[in-house]
C-alpha cells in the first residue's frame, strides 16, 4: 500500500513537534540497510543449521526446532539451541551475524535523526544506530542496556529526555557484549523478572512519551 502523509495520525505529528516522540526500532530497520542481518527466522534457521552441522544436535532434533520456528515458537526454539551450542561457539556466531558493518548514508536513518528525539530504544544487538549516530553528531553516543537502566533513569530525572543529542537504549543486549545478548526463553524471563530497574525505566518512558515502533512485525515475540 502507498503511503500518504493523511495516513499520518495528528497526535503523532503533534507529539514530535513537542519532542515527545520515542522511536522503538526493530530488526525490520536494519534490515532495510543490510538485508544480511537476519529476523528472527533466518537467525535461529543459522543456528540449528550450526548446531546440527557441528553434531550438537541430532537430523530428529533439527527437524523439531525448525519445526517450532515454523509455528512462530522463536523463545522456545531459541532455549533448546542455546543449551545445545556451546558458549564459546554461540558468542562466535552471534559476533559472525550481528558484527560492524559499514552502513553507509542510510536514509532510513536520516529519517530517524529527523525527529529529533532526545532517546532511540531499540531490540537490535547491532551496531546500526551507533555508526549513523557518530556519522550524523560526529561522537560517540550514550548507550544504556537493561542492566544500566538506572543510569537512563538518572538522565530521565536530570531532565536530558528533552535534550540534543540523543541518548540511546539498547533493550536486549548489544554486540559489544556478547554476553548481555537476550535471545533465548529463560533469559527474557529473567529481563523480565530480575532487572526491576528496566521495568521501572521502561513503564515511565511508555506512560509519558509516545513510543513510535518502527520495524517490527505484529507477531514479535520482542514486544
């Protein structure tokens, strides 16, 4: 379907006039600037491919695990890979998968700064959001994760949620630290249950901003 600016809501328009506008972006944005970098899919169809090459899991296993993901099942099928590939194999192909690329002039991006929000959250583990970030302000951006979200929540009240430039909030772990990467059933249960401070961060920016989610399928298991 075309799109028209009349599609636009007015409250919309209105919010990012006033700078309340937080941009949420998933892995549909990224994709749009490297078609590489996989969804939710393609990234577990990687891993058991892996994990069943490398002989951590049987044909029969394969076979289920796809078939999970076929019923959009990814936490489920994502819990039994993780506990199947080893850790020092897992980190390599995540590092494989999500490492610096070279953006380039992204328009998607461009677009993005155009908003001028003072926060972008985003549930990608790359690096897309920094890069275009640094080539756009000429720095290195603030990033937080889930578990520095009382160090966003210090910013929120200082006031710096009305400021230029933007701070950035990666929700589920980033490349930088393969190990902060939230992939699998149990460890978005345990976001969920034992970052008490992500919550909290994550509650006020929802009820006093309005979050644009940009990127993502109705089925996500993300949000």
């Amino acid at each position: 379907m075309p799109f028209s600016e009349s599609d636009v809501p007015a409250e919309l328009i209105a919010a990012v006039k006033r700078g309340d506008v937080v941009p949420l972006i998933g892995a549909g944005f990224s994709k749009q600037v490297d078609s590489a970098v996989p969804n939710w899919t393609e990234l577990l169809a990687k891993f058991y491919d892996y994990a069943a090459d490398q002989g951590h899991i049987t044909a029969e296993q394969r076979l289920e695990i796809k078939e999970m993901v076929e019923r959009g099942r990814f936490l489920v099928a994502a819990q039994e890979l993780r506990e199947q590939v080893p850790d020092s194999e897992y980190f390599v192909l995540i590092d494989q998968l999500f490492s610096d690329r070279d953006v380039g002039a992204s328009a998607v991006h461009d677009l993005l700064w155009q908003l001028r929000p003072a926060l972008v959250m985003t549930t990608n583990y790359d690096r897309f959001i920094e890069n275009s970030y640094a080539k756009r302000f000429g720095g290195v951006p603030t990033v937080f994760l889930y578990d520095s979200a009382e160090g966003l929540q210090r910013q929120i009240q200082a006031g710096r949620l009305s400021a230029q430039p933007p701070m950035i909030f990666k929700l589920h772990g980033s490349i930088d630290r393969p190990d902060s990467i939230v992939l699998s059933e149990r460890e978005y249960r345990g976001l969920i249950h034992r970052q008490p401070g992500y919550r909290l961060v994550l509650s006020g920016i929802f009820l006093t901003k309005v979050v644009l989610m940009l990127g993502f399928s109705g089925d996500d298991p993300e949000l």
